[in-house]
C-alpha cells in the first residue's frame, strides 16, 4: 500500500493595483517547479496564522510590507510530491518594492491576459477568478423601472458585469430586454449574463449564465459553451455543489435583512464568513441588503466582491 501524501499548509499572496493588475514571482532554483510562475507565499508554520504567514513570507520573499490584506479563495491541489492546502489573499496595500531575495522574477499581469509562462498548475482557476468584477449588477426592472435602468447602463462609461433576472417576463420578453442591454453593454467592454432556463438563451447575445439555487439543485454537469457560469447559493452544500460542477462564482446570501424576504433571517457577516471557512474554491460575491460602501467589508468577510440589486441603479 502507497504512502498517502503529506497535506502541507500554505499561503499565496496577489499583490493588486487598483486597475485591477497583479504580480506574479518565478519560482527560485532549487525547489519544485523551479522557473514556473506563481502567486508569491509560502508555508504556514506550525502555531502561526495564515494571515501572519502571509505578511511574513512577503517580507522575508521580497521586502514587501504587507498592511491590508484580504483572504479569498482556499484551493487543494495534489502535486506528485505533495498535496498543498492554499489559501489565497489579496493585498491591497504595502510597503516598499518587490526585490528579488531568493533570485526570482517578477511580473505584473493584466486579468485574462497573462503573458508569463509556464504557471504553476494549482493557479490556473485562480487566475480566470480574478477576470471577475468587484461588483455584480443584478436587474430590477419590476422596482426600478425598465428606462432608468437602460438610463443608468447608459450614462456609465464602464457598464461593468450585468445580471438580468427578470423572472416576470416571457421568452419573447425577456429575449428583446436582454438585447437591449447588449447592445448598451457589449460596445464598451462589459459583460452580460442572464438568470433564467438554460434551454432559452441559444442564439442571445450574452457572456453566460446565472443559475437560480433551484437551477443548481436540478443540474449534472456546467452548461457547455458558455464563457461564464454562476449560481445562487444559500448554504455550504450549494456553494459546495456549485465548486464540484466546475461554475465559475457564486452569490451567498442574504447577508442583510432585505424588504424583498422580511421573514427570512440574514446570515450577518460572521455567518457569511462560517459558510466560507475550510474549502470554497471559487469566487463567491455577498449579496443581500448591500450597498457600494459594503465592498471592503465583503472582502474583509473572504468575499470576492459584492452582488447589488437596488443598489446598482441607485
């Protein structure tokens, strides 16, 4: 009988500029992998914290000072020689310039187009993650009103990721508004997915699909050919479903109380935080009851970023 693998602990780090780039580092000579690229950290120590790993292993790596950081996403992956737990953090604020203290090289990247090879495997899904927007945009047409919410897309010089989830609206309905907000937001680079039947979107001209908890429950494998594949959750199970089909985020909540669910009690951010503890490998947005100022506290809570209803046409 083979020797199971040692489960060796470990943090990574993406340093990120507020236009959304992040540095990558090579891998030093004389450890695995020597010469591929990754997201720069390193081992937890026994009795430390993986946030104390972190701004460790950036100073001692590169000098860096790390001063506000976020955890993210926690990813197992099994290498021939190891299985390595990671958590991964974005760093938003340091000290000091990256310097090369164990020889390595470092790159800034631009989300979807990185253009240093060959990459450690354990951080592909990491690098389509961070593609994703801080802030997802869900439609409300029956509240806010058709016009204004055209109004709004607009007037925004970057429309940024659009939801449209109109479940009142027929085929024929929900078809002709889905183009209409294609045509506002495809010309100026965003993105455009839609929260309905599966079977009705061939031929739209959207990015993806958003799938309600329902959807997902009912599901045996990703939809293929659609670039984007998301889904609403409201429990570990869910989240942990939508990681084993391979769908590309989730939204959790409600994390607020919300007019639209009154005898529902919200998760609170401790709550939300609970749902994301151990191992959720993709991207999960907060939403319910949220507004723009909520972002840095989503992110505080192991969010990728924030879902907004109301708050998005505001």
């Amino acid at each position: 009988m083979s020797e199971s693998k040692p489960i060796i602990s470990v943090v990574a780090g993406a340093l990120m500029h507020a236009d959304g780039s992040f540095m990558l580092g090579s891998r030093p000579a004389g450890k695995p992998y020597a010469g591929y690229w990754e997201f720069p950290g390193g081992k937890v120590e026994p009795g430390e914290t993986p946030l104390a790993a972190l701004v460790r292993e950036f100073r001692e790596e590169m000098g860096i000072g790390v001063s506000h950081a976020t955890p993210w996403l926690t990813r197992t992956h099994h290498y021939e020689h190891a299985s390595v737990h990671l958590r991964f953090f974005r760093i938003w604020a340091w000290q000091g310039t990256p310097q090369p203290h164990e020889g390595q090289s470092f790159a800034w990247q631009t989300p979807g187009h990185h253009s240093v090879t060959p990459m450690l495997p354990a951080n592909d899904p990491v690098l389509r993650s961070l593609q994703l927007p801080d802030v997802l945009q869900i439609s409300c047409v029956g509240e806010c009103g058709r016009d204004h919410t055209l109004e709004v897309l607009a007037q925004r010089d970057n429309p940024g990721w659009v939801i449209v989830r109109e479940p009142q609206k027929s085929r024929e309905q929900l078809a002709d508004f889905v183009a209409e907000v294609a045509d506002i937001v495809h010309p100026k680079g965003g993105k455009l997915l839609v929260n309905t039947d599966p079977a009705w979107i061939k031929g739209w001209p959207v990015d993806g699909l958003h799938l309600s908890s329902q959807r997902l429950a009912a599901l045996d494998e990703r939809p293929p050919h659609l670039a984007w594949v998301g889904a609403s959750a409201h429990s570990r199970a869910e989240l942990a479903r939508a990681a084993a089909l391979g769908l590309d985020y989730a939204l959790l909540g409600h994390v607020q109380p919300t007019a639209s669910h009154p005898q529902q009690a919200a998760l609170g951010w401790d709550g939300f935080a609970r749902l994301l503890q151990d191992e959720i490998p993709l991207p999960v947005f907060a939403i319910g009851g949220l507004q723009a100022a909520d972002l840095d506290t989503a992110r505080q809570h192991s969010a990728h970023g924030i879902a907004l209803m109301r708050g998005a046409w505001q």
